[in-house]
C-alpha cells in the first residue's frame, strides 16, 4: 500500500493508497482501497465517511455498513475493526477532529444557565453518553460539509492548502450543531440504561432519516417502524418525544416546506400538490393556508 502526505489530495483509481495530511492535532485521511483488514484506531472524534463502495466497521460489537453518502462518527478510543474488500476502488475520507477544537465550539455556545437536565452538554461530548451513529450526509450539517469536500476533491478543485485550522473548525461547528440536537433527543428518552437509551435514539434517527428521504410517498407508521427496528407504537411514542411532533406531523412539516420553496421557484400549485403527495389541489391548498396563514397562490405571488 503506498502512503501520500504531501501531494494534492486527491482519489486513486488503480492502486492501494492513502494520503494523509496533519494539521495541529487534527488529522485529515483520503484513500483509495480494494481490500484492507484493520483493527479500529480512532483519535478523539474520528469520522468516516464513505464517496465509493463500501466500508464495514464494527465498534463495540456493534456493525456498520458505510455505503456512499453516509459517514460514521465516533469519539475517544473505540474497540473495533474496519474492512474493505472490493473488486473496484473504494474512496473514502477519515478525519479526526481534535478534543479542543471542539472544546472550543462547546464553550461559544454554552451559559452557565442553560437548562439541560441529567447531564452536562460538556459531559455528553466527552464520555460514553456520545452516540457514535451512522449518518446520511444529506441530512446533517456535518454531512453536506463532507460531500463538498468531496466533491471538490473529485473535481481537483481541492488543495492541501485547504486542509486548515479553518477548516477543522468549520466542520467542528457542524458536528456540534448536529450533536446538541442530538444530546436533547436523548434527554427526551425516559431514564433506562444509557446504552438502551442510545440504541433507541439511533432507531429513532433511522426512521425519521427514512422519512426524511421518501416524505412525498404514502408512508405509514408501521412501514417507518419496521425501517427503525421498533413496534409500530413504541415508534410512535418514542419519534413524538425525540422529535417533537408525530411521525406524520413530521412528513406535512418536510412536504409543506418544500412546496414553499418550489413555489418560490414558480412550480405550479397542481404540480406541487401532485409531487408533494397530496391527493387533491383543494387538500394541499387547505393544508398550506392552514399552515402559513395564506393560500399557496397569494404566498407565491408575496414571494415570502
């Protein structure tokens, strides 16, 4: 296998390879693998995310399969294993994002009174209460910084003069701002055993990331629960006392946000009440105006 560290990042197609760049405590991998068998080495927050093919993780004894698109994240030294075996390349990013970085992120956001209950926003970043969880990209913060990335690397437009303190702090930012979120859904869960509550918030994520990419379709709970892993009412409950709302107060909120866009985008209302979902103009324009106070045409022709 041959090992880069200086040259400009970017992804081998027909050799064994990885390109390493370090910034401060702050660790910045590509490679480019066919096959490749390793016990797990994480450095404080690790993430792994997948551009081409297929990486199998297991992390204390849990399996992940990272297909494109999606990254796994981690934090502090982890037990584990990682595999790659393919007939085509497999391209990937690993970063590992140091302690005080995102010490320094946590310290922006937090007051002496802020009311999170049971555990210390700080203490959750830190300790076993982290919720090391595989992540569609398209769906956090962190995610859609990782396919920029990636896709200007893919587009060589990508140079290690990028790879900076800048940077770093950037995608601390997101995996932050993910996290928080995050950290609240599990305080939400009723007092169990921290790995169960874990386990539960994971399934729960699954399921409104499930919703998340297929919220025009006819879904119904029970099709989302057996996506999640769960009973159709322990879904239920659970996903309206992590999220906030229902499963399908949730799949109107995704379908009426983006008829709001696309009608500042001049889409049609029929056409808009068709790919929404709706089953009628006279039910999609009644929902709308019940929601944003006026009806998809005067909200069009306002252009709030």
């Amino acid at each position: 296998m041959t090992t880069h560290s200086k040259s400009t990042p970017h992804f081998y197609d027909h050799e064994q390879a990885m390109m390493r760049f370090d910034c401060d405590k702050n660790i910045f991998n590509l490679s480019s693998l066919k096959e490749f068998e390793r016990s797990l080495v994480s450095y404080e927050f690790a993430i792994k995310f997948v551009c081409e093919g297929v990486e199998r993780y297991t992390v204390n004894n849990k399996s992940y399969t990272i297909t494109p698109g999606s990254y796994l994240l981690m934090n502090g030294e982890k037990q584990g294993h990682v595999s790659i075996d393919s007939a085509k390349t497999v391209k990937g990013i690993c970063l590992s994002v140091s302690n005080e970085v995102i010490a320094d992120i946590i310290a922006t956001i937090q007051a002496p009174d802020t009311p999170f209950s049971d555990l210390k926003l700080s203490d959750f970043f830190y300790t076993e209460h982290f919720l090391e969880n595989q992540y569609q990209a398209q769906h956090t913060h962190l995610g859609r910084n990782l396919q920029e990335i990636s896709t200007q690397i893919q587009q060589n437009v990508f140079t290690s003069d990028q790879i900076n303190q800048e940077l770093f702090y950037k995608l601390a930012e997101s995996l932050v701002a993910d996290q928080v979120e995050v950290f609240k859904q599990l305080q939400s869960i009723p007092t169990v055993k921290a790995e169960t509550k874990r386990d539960l918030c994971r399934r729960v994520l699954k399921g409104k990331e499930f919703i998340d990419s297929n919220f025009t379709d006819a879904l119904t709970i029970e099709q989302i629960a057996r996506i999640a892993g769960m009973s159709e009412y322990h879904f239920f409950r659970l996903f309206k006392q992590i999220i906030g709302m229902t499963p399908y107060q949730y799949i109107l909120s995704n379908r009426l946000k983006t008829s709001a866009q696309m009608l500042k985008a001049d889409y049609s209302v029929s056409d808009i009440a068709i790919a929404m979902g709706f089953s009628d103009i006279y039910s999609f324009s009644k929902t709308f105006k019940k929601h944003f106070g006026l009806s998809p045409t005067l909200y069009a022709s306002a252009r709030i």
